[in-house]
C-alpha cells in the first residue's frame, strides 16, 4: 500500500536536518510509512515532500502505556467536579446548576475529590443539586456518587452488584464502587463516543500509540475503537488490556485501506482497594488468563493488592509479559520479589504533580518513599514504563516526564526524591513499543515504522525544559498528522 506522505498524494517525505539521538543531525526519508533511509545531504526524490527540522530532535512517537479513550472522550461532555476548577461545596453546586444536561436529562461530572465537599453520597448530593439526575465520578475513577433523582432514574435499589453501598438497614447510600458496566446498563442509551478529539489531542502531545487499560470490554466498545481507528478519528495505534479472552480480539488483518485495527494486550485484572479478592479467586483468573494465552495486567494500587497478587502469581505461576499497572504503593522489600518473578511495572508518576500534596497530607508518613516508585525499580532490573492513566491523570506525557524527574507536588514538595529518573530515562519509558512497555527503547532507524515526532529543540534542550509545547511536528504511518 502506498503512503500519501501528507495526505496529498505524494510517495514520501524527505525530513531536512533532524537531530537524532541527541547528537547527529542528518537527512531521514519516509516512505510507505517506513523509514527508509538516513544520511547526510539526501538527494530529493520526484514526488517527495521536503520538510526542514531545523536541527530539531526527531524522535519515535511516544506510547502512552496506560490511559482510557472512552473515559477521556467522556471528558468533554462533563462537569468537572473537583480541583482546581471546583474547590468547596457551594462551587460544586454552582457547577453542577450551571451544567448543560444530556439529552436524556442527566448530568455527569468528573475528577470529585474529598476536599471539596466530604464524603457524597445520595443524601448530601441531594442538598447540592436535588433537581436532576446527578452522577458524579471520584477522581480516582473507582466510585461513583449518584442523587436520590438518578437513583431512582437507574433503579439502583433492586440492583444485586457487590458494588453497591448500602447502609445498616440496607438502603443504597448512592455510592457505587466499580460498577461501571453494570451501572451503564441502567443509563439512557448512548452512541458510540466520539474519539476524534481524543485522537487530536494525543496527536498533538506526539503520542502515536496507546494502550487502553479499561477492563472488560465488550463488543461495541472494541468495536467503536475499531471504527474509530479504521476512519481516522483514532489514528494511533491502539493495545487493549480489556480485550475479552475469547474469541482473540486481534482479528483478521486489515485490508488494504480499512487502516489499523487494535490488538490485544494481556488480560486487565482489577484488585479493587474496595473490596480485595479471596487468594483462590484471583489465582484462578491468573490462571484462565494465562491458559487463554494471556499475559495478565494487574491493577495495584495497595500494598495490600500487591501482596496478594504476589501470592497468586505464586501459586499460578508467572506469564512472560505479567505486568502490574500502578504501583501506587511498593514496598522496599517487595521491590526484589518484582524483579525475580520478571513482573513489569507501568506506573504514573505524574500524580505526584497532580495530587501529590494530598498523598503527603493523607497518607503515613512510612508510606512516602513507597510512593509510585520508579529509580529503585529500575535499578532493580524491573522492566518500567511510564504513562498518564488519563483522565484521571495528566496526559501530556512531558508533565509525566518531568514528574518522574523532578518528583514535585503542585505546591513544590519533593515526594520521593530517591526515586527520580534521569529525563533520557524518563523519556525511553515512553518509547517502549505497545507490547514491551519497559523494553527496550525504540530508536530512529532505517525499517522503522514512519510514527514520528519532530521537537521545536535538539533532545539536550528537550530533556533540560520538559515542558508542554515541544512538539513541532508529527508523522503517523508516514503521514503528517501535525505539520
């Protein structure tokens, strides 16, 4: 198939005086989404478009190793809920009177945290905004806070999830933890959403491949992200941790000009906080997973969960490709045990820059040096990729960079400072391919796929700034995405 470098019709593009690898700079021809030559003074070929980096570093697109598309497009049809924007409890209401509801009359609103108004539940929502139906999501994604109207909307109360608060006499407190798809089986229906904009704005961060950690997809959410990939709305490539094990959702390839299709990625297991599994439980998941042909993806964010994932693995056994998600919370002495089971680790430190002066005020202080781990991980031989777990996280993946560097909260502590990365560490965590988050970093190379990113500076200003705004230009299958 024949790449039309810029969507124009031309065959390739000849990029003029790219800085690679943060010492050469050098001529790099694209064509049919590959990289296919480097050199000095590079002959243009008829048809190619020439493009002059200006000694910009030009870099293999980033891989954000863990985030959710569906949830991110959800974010513009929300209320934030929470800091900065929402702070106290008459701002919250403000918010949500102010809110445009959907079409079916709801309102949905995001990133609510504590501090803000207390513990939600259906009753002190009521006092806040009795009106409408009301759901509003904890920032840590997990809960869901719903008014007496939306209760009553989703007819929650019959309901038998193991995720529904209820109080002493059984009434449902509006508290739902980790229910998503069985909470939205009971909203009006929705459309397919609209990942054009998420796909824009990854773009535009230089991101050019994700992996979709939203657990337990079903067929019309692997299917819209199929659609959205194969019509361009979504044009990076796309790892999914909540593929189902059977059928594999790889699927047949793609033929010529259907575009990308998504893979599957090891097999998401949430260890919910909220209510941790039995030991035999847990081992038996591993255990289907990996029968299934599945590494699996393990959501930890307790030292507890942690523990028990260990023990499972234990008794299970360990896949090549078995890798914790978060590790909010590790341990000294369970930083070895990591490495001799060759468990990878995708963690977020950008949550130190997010919320990381919550962490230090709420959390034992025993626990700060525990916190999203990255330099002692690394040192120990555990391969680790970072990523942004947006939205509930930052997505620019510079924020996260230099979080991971510097390991400063919003308002200028130092959480960690033993953990931090060199910036040339932080980036490579990046730039693992989707299916070896933690491995080896991709270089610019004659073969490479053509997913490129193109820096306003040369890498050692890149890496001494890590700030947003660096990215100049991007190429997606050989093809300017941003010019």
């Amino acid at each position: 198939m024949t790449s039309a470098a810029d969507g124009s019709g031309v065959r390739g593009v000849l990029l003029r005086d790219a800085e690679l690898d943060g010492s050469t700079r050098v001529d790099v021809r694209v064509h049919d989404g590959l990289v296919t030559e480097i050199g000095s003074a590079l002959t243009r070929r008829p048809g190619e478009v020439e493009h002059d980096c200006r000694g910009g570093a030009l870099l293999p697109g980033l891989c954000d190793h863990h985030l959710h598309l569906n949830a991110l497009a959800a974010l513009d049809r929300s209320v934030r809920c929470g800091p900065p924007e929402v702070t106290d409890r008459d701002g919250l209401a403000a918010a949500l009177t102010a809110a445009r509801p959907d079409g079916n009359g709801w309102i949905r609103g995001v990133g609510y945290v504590e501090t803000v108004a207390g513990d939600l539940d259906a009753a002190a929502l009521d006092h806040v905004h009795p009106h409408r139906p009301v759901r509003i999501q904890h920032r840590s994604g997990a809960l869901w806070m719903l008014n007496t109207a939306a209760l009553a909307a989703a007819d929650i109360g019959p309901g038998d999830h193991p995720g529904i608060e209820r109080d002493h006499d059984g009434a449902v407190t509006g508290r739902l933890w980790r229910a998503d798809d069985w909470l939205r089986e009971r909203l009006p229906p929705a459309g397919p959403p609209d990942l054009a904009s998420v796909g824009a704005a990854l773009t535009r961060l230089g991101i050019t491949a994700v992996t979709d950690a939203t657990p337990d997809l079903d067929a019309d959410a692997v299917a819209a992200i199929t659609a959205a990939m194969r019509g361009g709305a979504l044009p990076q490539r796309v790892h999914l941790l909540g593929a189902p094990l059977a059928p594999p959702s790889n699927g047949p390839a793609p033929e010529d000009g259907e575009g990308r299709l998504p893979t599957a990625g090891p097999h998401k297991i949430v260890i919910a906080d909220s209510g941790l599994p039995s030991l035999e439980d847990l081992t038996e998941r591993i255990r289907a997973a990996h029968a299934a042909g599945r590494a699996i993806a393990a959501h930890c964010v307790t030292r507890e969960a942690l523990v028990i994932l260990l023990a499972a693995l234990g008794e299970a056994g360990v896949r090549p490709g078995d890798r914790v998600e978060h590790a909010a919370l590790v341990p000294a002495e369970l930083v070895p045990e990591l490495a001799r089971r060759g468990l990878r680790v995708v963690t977020q430190p950008g949550f130190l820059a997010h919320r990381g002066d919550d962490y230090l005020r709420d959390l034992p202080a025993y626990d700060h040096v525990d916190l999203y781990r990255c330099a002692s991980l690394a040192w120990a031989g555990v391969p680790l990729a970072l990523s942004s777990d947006a939205p509930y996280g930052p997505l620019d993946p510079w924020t996260v960079i230099a979080a991971a560097v510097r390991r400063r909260t919003p308002a200028g502590r130092v959480a960690g400072p033993a953990e931090r990365l060199t910036p040339a560490r932080a980036l490579d965590a990046y730039l693992a391919p989707p299916d070896d988050p933690g491995g080896p970093a991709r270089r610019v190379r004659p073969g490479l796929p053509a997913d490129l990113v193109l820096l306003r500076v040369p890498l050692a200003a890149a890496l001494n700034e890590l700030a947003s705004g660096l990215v100049r230009s991007v190429l997606i299958d050989g093809r300017f995405a941003v010019r």
